[in-house]
C-alpha cells in the first residue's frame, strides 16, 4: 500500500502545539486518519482534538465523519468544531 | 453529493406553501408543551437558587424543609453522579453547585412536594450559608489583572502566557500580512466595540416531567431542541444508562438555541428517584433569565484598510467573549464569521474566551456571529461615508464568491453572497426617499450551517399512506417540510404524509435541532429513505410481473416498466403495492441513518431604515428587508417566517434588550417587564426575497435558513441609526440612554 501524504492547515493558534508551525504533513487517506496522524505527531494536539475539531477538505466542512476520503491533492483546514443554535 | 438535475424546475409539492400539520393543535390549544404533561401520582419541584453573584457555600441545612408537611425529596449536589469530566462536569456543576456558588441564581438545592405552592415553601425553608466572594461580571473587567478568579485552572492549552486565569480559551487565525495590506490602505478605521448580553427570549420557560425508578430505568418528558441529547447528559448526571432513559420531546415554544442546553432534567430525574415518584420542575420567567443561557457578551476591536476605490486591503479583529462562569463562549466563530463576507489577502483574527460571574452563555441562533457582524459591518460603513462610497457596490467588489480563500482557511464552494448583494441593490427599498430624521443602513451576514447524526424512518400503511419518524424537534415547521420532500419523492399528496417527532426508544441517535441543519439533514435523511422505501417499492412490482428489479422505475407514484423492452404492465400505484404488502414480503419501510457533511454555508443582505427622534434618544425601525440564500426554499412561507424572526429578534437586540446587572453582580432585569423584546407595534412589515443558489451537498440545493438571518440586523440596524443620527454608535443596545450620550458626547466635541 502506497504512502499518501496530506498537507493540513492549522489555525495559527494552534502552533503553540507544533513548535511554531501552522502547516503540518500527516500520512492519511481520510479524516480519522488525519486526526490520528496529527495527534501522533504532535500529542499536544489530543486535547483540542479530543474536544473535537471539523476538517474542512477542499471547502467542504467535515463537522463529524472519520470516513470522509481525502486525496494528496485536497485542500485541508483544521477549524473549530461547529455548532449553533 | 451531486446535485439531483436541475434543482429549481420540475418539483410538484417542494416550494409550495401547504397548511402545517401542526397548525390547528397550536392555534386551538390542544398541542401538548412541556408544562402540559401530568402523571398519576405527580410531585411538584421548586429550585432554591443562589442569591449572590459568587460565594462559597458554607453549609446547606435541609431539614426544615423536609419536615414540612407534603414535602417527599429534597436534593443537593450530593445527589449526583460523582467523578463526571470535561463538559459532563461542567454542565451538573451548572445544574447543582457544589462548594461555589458561580452567578446570581445558580442552583445550590431543589426539593420536591405534593403541591407547586408546598415545593416554593419548603424551598424557602432550605438555609443555605454563604460566604461571599468577589465577583466580576464584565467582560473587560474579567480580564483584567485585579479581577477575582472565577475558577482557577480552568484555561486549556490554547490561552498563551501571561494572560488572566479567567481567559480559558484563545482562538487566532488568519493570513497574509497585515501590516503590509494596511500600508497600502488610501484610509485605516479602527473602532471598538462592545455588546450585552440578550436571551433568546422564548415564551415557553424549560419545563419537564420525569421519573425515574431505583432500577436506573427513567422516562422524560420535556420541551427541548434535542431529546438524544438530554437523554446522553440526563444519563450521565443521575449515574444510569442512556438506553436506560427514554425522552419524549413535547412541543416547543421557542428555542431559538437556548433550548439545546440542559438545565432541569436531571435535577425531576434525582427528585424522582429519591421520592419514587414522577416530578415536575416548571421554570418561572425569572429563573429563565437567572439561569438559563443568554448569549455571550462581547468587547471588539476592529481595524479595516480600504482604498479610495473601496478595495479591503487588510482587516483584524479582536473578539474578547463573556460565556459566564463556564468555558464555551463562542469566541472561535466570532472570530472565524467576523470577515468570512470578504475576499480578504491579509486578515488575522483573534478570540479570547472569558469566564465571569454569570450564567452559562447558550447558543442564540449563529452563536458569535452577529457581534461579529456588528463590528465589522460598523467600520466598513464607517469607511464607506468617509470615501464617499456606496456601500452596496464595495461590497459587491470586496465579496466571497466561488473559490474564495475565506477569512477562516478553505476555499468557499458554491456560495450566494452576490446574488443577494444584486438582490438587494435591484430591491425598490434601497432607492426610496428617506424622510427627515432617517437614515439607512446595509449589512452582510454570514453562518456556517451544520449537517449532524441524523436518523429517519419512513414507514407505509396498507391504504398507501405514509408515517415519518423524525428524530429532530419541529421548532420550525420542519415536519411540514419533511412531509413535502418524502411526498415529492413517492409521488403522493402531502396530505397522505404525517410526520411525526419520535422518541429515543424509536430511532436512532440524532443531533439537537441546531446549527439550521433540520431542513438540510433530517430533509436529506427523508429523501433517502423515501428511495429506500421506492426500491422497494419497485421490488414488490418487479415480483409480481417477474421482471428484474433493474427493469422497473418510479414515476408519478407509481412503479413502471422502465420500457418497451421490460415487458407490458400497467403501473402499479404505491396504494396498490401496499395493500398487499404483508403478503408480498412484509412490511415496507425505508430508513437512512447517517452524517450529512454538505452543509452549505450560507449569506445573507439586510437592508433597514431608521427614524431617531434626537430629543429622546427613540430609534423606530421604519421599513427592513432581508434579502438571503435559501439554497432551495422548500417551504417557502417557513423559510420568509424564519428570515422575520431574525430581524425581529436583532432589533430587539440592537435597540433594547440587554442584561442589567447591579454593583451587587445581581440580575436587576429578569422579567420582561424590564427586559424589553420587541412587540408587534415596534416592528415594521418585514419584506423578505429569497435567493436560491443550489447548495451541492443536498439533492435538492437546501441550506440552513434559521441562523443566518440574526448575523446582519445589529450592524444593519446600527449602521441605520448612526446614518440617522449622525454619530457612529458603537455599544449594544442602542438605547436612549445611549443615543443621548453619544450625541452628547459629539457635541462637546
């Protein structure tokens, strides 16, 4: 099975987490596998992770799914967990 | 998921207005709301609620209480589960204190009694000892050096060094470079600003029946956005199984978010277990206001760059949230909606989350959002009079649109900001005259939306009619929407449908009703299970024409052969294939379960005229329209009802309602005399037009309508106002008070 790396754009508050950086390669092929990349990289991330966080791949705003794929080429952003009211 | 065809022709009962299904039990009485379920045996339940803003509880004495005659169970923060982590402890610490009392009317003990009147008594007959504390209830105040801590160590990771104990999270996004897109600014406006506190103002107050046995099995009845999830925390709280609590949700008279938080449940739960009987806990309006969740309160600061020609060219914001005495202000959404509008090179927000003396802060609608707005929409108006633009056409040049790197990160998909800016500009309210004392104001707005667990059942009747099973509380006419879209699907009238709100023994797990995800994924749910139900359908006709299931198709509500080459049948009409469903292979049902991810964000443009009388400092709203994306209106009177609220409630919002608190950090306005919401004569007729740019995550193109429509009214109404005064107003509400001041203030320069 090939490697697939992904690039992840994290909110700049984060970097706090990542010795300075905001932009982080993971191996994965979908979100829970980015997630459990990031926390595996960096485990200062597990908490605001665990708190639960959405996955934005290419625009679209992955609020819950682990099993959304995503492909070398996805745009992908870390963002807050949504909720409303 | 691909869009089904062209999304805006050919449907037959989607964007038409049938009458709700619900409307004659509302309008006749009958509908049943929290306060109206009973039991056989029923205890009534009275709160006794802290009457000071911060203090430590020394000791609670119960037993006068408990003497009294009818009284059957008293209960203290004893009565609950023990070892509880994160939110769960965060949310029974705000349904029973513990050692700290954290806001006026935080809950410290509850007794229940044979009578309402009996509970208030004998709740006045628990002593409870206080010893006070310091208190801060102020935003600024909080996160200042000298401000009393409200709960050490309750800051995450996230909140950088040096900052106060009551900072408990930090949020800080963006990109490019400001400093530089500033440099290249022909004007920079920077202003600060702040807003109060508002309640979501529900007519129904929190009300539930529960009981709960010493077998850990419990049933709930309560008014609620979401039952699953009163079900999970009830569970949590009272130490029992989720599948061991069964909740029904009744209807609701408002939420509007504040009913997506759980307060009272668990507290009938531990009564009920102690009495061994079911109790009824009713919220009184006071304690609504007391110690339910309003809003956030905000302090901004905003700083815009524009050139002569109306091009942003950098944009920052600081957005410091008041969430009460709990983590959870939704700061990262202030931060993230604040610029979302614009197509931004260099912009950096970012977000600090406050706790104070206060309730615990609950979504209202697009939770952050329309502070965000607020401030923002002030200073690019602020800008627009200064360069002598107008302001429709710099947004317009500044606007999102498809493949937009938006302020918070990802590229924008398919959005309808322009349409509703063109919308708006084409709109014969932007070029009538103004009268004397008038001004106008203009506003964008923006929410994310939000999709979520979601589980639907949709069941056949042996005459052809249709039961839908819903997990999500109507708080919007959503089963009337349902109802139109299964019926769009099987080709049957929608009167043949009833959908219905069922209980969590029924399906399975769904999320609240927020985030204005009901129409988008309970609606998407509903048409996947209505073709679950049509596959099966054709597979009954397959059968008896002994054809391959492949070879059949749905059309007008029938099953058909697919073509000459199928074979010569006459079509089967689904009343047909049900009547002998149980000797065709049983009963037909369709089901989806799943988590929608195509939420569509969606935009909104408010256009509103103001009249400010300068003597008294009145503002009176004389003419608004709301111009925003629908995505697909499937009910189109419920979507123009949902856009009226919106505005309704901002004007509230921007012009009188606020949470007044004493020296004494005590709650000065908890009733609605005081706590003024709008009334049918503050409002003008509220015009509304609806945009529908197809979302690409729904069959049909829905996009939540709820939220979206709360974003712009505070800065439209208050661009509005400061147009008609003549004086930039920057604080929340604008009241007389407040009006006064800033012209006062203008005139001595």
């Amino acid at each position: 099975m090939l490697r697939q790396m992904v690039e992840v754009n994290l909110w700049s508050g984060l970097k706090a987490y990542t010795g300075g950086t905001q932009k982080v390669e993971v191996e994965a092929k979908n979100v829970g596998e980015l997630l459990r990349g990031l926390v595996q990289a960096y485990p200062d991330l597990e908490p605001t992770i665990e708190a639960g966080v959405s996955v934005a791949v290419d625009g679209r705003i992955i609020a819950s799914s682990l099993t959304e794929p995503i492909t070398p080429e996805s745009e992908i952003y870390l963002i807050q967990r949504l909720k409303g009211g | 998921m691909a869009p089904d065809g062209n999304m805006t022709n050919g449907f037959k009962v989607v964007g038409t207005r049938p009458k709700r299904p619900d409307g004659i039990d509302k309008v006749t009485g009958r509908a049943k709301f929290g306060a109206d379920a009973t039991a056989p045996g029923m205890l009534h339940a009275s709160i006794v609620r802290s009457p000071h803003a911060h203090a430590k509880i020394l000791k609670i004495d119960t037993s006068k209480a408990e003497a009294l005659k009818g009284v059957k169970a008293v209960v203290t923060r004893a009565d609950f589960a023990e070892g509880l982590t994160g939110e769960n402890w965060n949310i029974l610490e705000n349904v029973m204190a513990s050692d700290t009392a954290l806001y006026d009317g935080h809950a410290v003990a509850a007794v229940a009694a044979t009578t309402a009147l009996g509970a208030r008594d004998a709740a006045k007959l628990i002593e409870v000892e206080y010893e006070l504390l310091p208190h801060v209830t102020d935003v600024d105040k909080a996160m200042a050096d000298d401000a009393p801590v409200i709960r050490a160590g309750a800051a995450d990771k996230s909140v950088p060094e040096g900052l106060h104990p009551n900072v408990v999270r930090y949020h800080e996004s963006g990109h490019g470079d400001v400093d530089k897109g500033f440099s290249e600014a022909d004007l920079v406006v920077e202003d600060s600003f702040k807003t109060e506190a508002t309640h979501q103002g529900y007519i129904e107050p929190h009300a539930c029946l529960a009981q709960l046995g010493s077998d850990g099995k419990g049933e709930v009845w309560c008014c609620t956005q979401g039952h699953f999830n009163v079900q999970k925390v009830c569970a949590a709280l009272v130490g029992t199984d989720s599948s061991q609590i069964r909740v029904t949700p009744s209807e609701i008279g408002g939420g509007f978010g504040g009913k997506t938080v759980v307060f009272i449940e668990p507290v009938a739960l531990a009564l009920s277990r102690k009495a061994n009987r079911p109790v009824k806990l009713v919220m009184s309006r006071s304690e609504v206001f007391r110690a339910t969740g309003p809003t956030a309160s905000t302090s901004i600061d905003i700083k815009i760059g524009m050139t002569r020609e109306g091009k942003i060219t950098a944009a920052q914001g600081v957005f410091r949230l008041q969430g009460g005495a709990f983590p959870g202000a939704p700061m990262e959404f202030t931060a993230m909606c604040a610029f979302a509008p614009y197509s931004l090179e260099n912009v950096h927000q970012v977000g600090y989350d406050v706790m104070s003396n206060r309730p615990k802060q609950a979504a209202y609608r697009a939770p952050g959002s329309p502070m965000a707005a607020f401030a923002v929409e002030s200073v690019i108006d602020e800008l627009c009079n200064k360069l002598d633009l107008d302001s429709i056409e710099v947004r317009l040049k500044n606007a999102s649109k498809e493949g937009t790197k938006a302020s918070y990160g990802p590229k924008f998909e398919r959005i309808g900001l322009v349409e509703t800016l063109e919308a708006a500009k084409a709109h014969p309210h932007l070029t009538s005259p103004l009268a004397e004392g008038q001004g106008r104001g203009v506003s964008c707005g923006f929410w994310f939306n939000h999709g979520g667990e979601t589980a639907v059942s949709l069941a056949l009747s042996e005459d052809g009619t249709v039961a839908i099973s819903v997990g999500t509380p109507d708080i919007g006419g959503s089963r009337a929407s349902m109802a139109q879209m299964a019926a769009e699907e099987l080709g049957i009238p929608y009167e043949s449908i009833r959908t219905t709100v069922a209980d969590t023994a029924t399906l399975g797990y769904n999320e609240i009703s927020h985030g204005s995800r009901v129409t988008y994924a309970s609606g998407l749910a509903t048409i996947k299970a209505a073709r679950d139900a049509v596959k099966k359908l054709c597979g009954r006709a397959a059968a008896k024409w002994g054809i391959d299931e492949d070879a059949v198709v749905w059309e007008d509500g029938c099953a058909k052969p697919s073509g000459p080459n199928a074979g010569d049948f006459e079509p089967l009409p689904l009343a047909k294939i049900a009547r002998s469903m149980g000797r065709t292979g049983g009963p037909i049902v369709g089901h989806y379960e799943a988590t929608p991810e195509g939420a569509g964000v969606s935009f909104a443009t408010h256009i509103v005229d103001a009249e400010v009388d300068k003597e008294t400092g009145q503002t009176k709203i004389v003419r608004y329209t709301v111009v925003q994306d629908a995505g697909k209106a499937i009910h189109p009177t419920y979507v123009e009802g949902q856009f009226q609220g919106g505005a309704a409630q901002g004007i509230g919002w921007a012009l009188n309602e606020e949470y007044i608190y004493g020296e004494d950090g005590r709650l000065q306005n908890s009733g609605f005399l005081d706590y003024r919401i709008p009334v049918a004569s503050d409002l003008p007729m509220i015009d509304t037009v609806i945009v529908e740019v197809p979302n690409p995550g729904h069959p049909y193109g829905v996009r939540g309508v709820g939220e979206t429509s709360i974003c712009p009214p505070l800065a439209a109404i208050a661009n509005a106002v400061s147009n008609a005064a003549g004086v930039r107003l920057t604080e929340l509400p604008m009241s007389p008070p407040r009006i006064l001041a800033a012209l006062d203030a203008q005139a001595n320069g």
